[in-house]
C-alpha cells in the first residue's frame, strides 16, 4: 500500500459552509408557490360563509341558555 502524502493548504482558501440540498430548496420553494396560490385564490374568492358570525356576543360570555357548558350544532336527534 502506498500513501499518498496529503497536500497543505494554500493560504486564502476559505472553508465551504454546507448548503442545504438542492432537493430541500426546491420543497421551499414549492411550499412559498403553493402558500402564495392559495392566498391570492382565497383573497379572490372571499369569505366561504359571508354570514357566519361566532356564538359569543361583545362583553358576554354568549351563553344565554343556562351555562351548562354543552353546545348544540343541530343535526342528531
């Protein structure tokens, strides 16, 4: 076996920083795409139930039927 003497470093040389794969910047990218579709698609769509508001109202808990601490969704009989 014959060894091979290892060259010295040349002053000047800077160290390589490790960069990410290329595979893991492409999945950010891809995720930014999708994130920036989705956005302007829903700013363009609007709301999905205009006329949905939340149970509670200003100052009150919104509970006006004996805090029993069950809610009711309709349905089921």
């Amino acid at each position: 076996m014959v060894d091979v003497p290892q060259s010295p470093r040349v002053a000047g040389v800077t160290l390589r920083v490790p960069l990410p794969a290329p595979a893991l910047w492409g999945f950010l990218l891809l995720l930014v795409a999708l994130f920036a579709v989705s956005y302007a698609v829903g700013s363009t769509v609007g709301p999905v139930a205009p006329g949905l508001h939340g149970s509670s109202t200003p100052g009150g808990s919104g509970d006006t039927g004996g805090n029993t601490g069950h809610t009711h969704h309709g349905g089921g009989g």
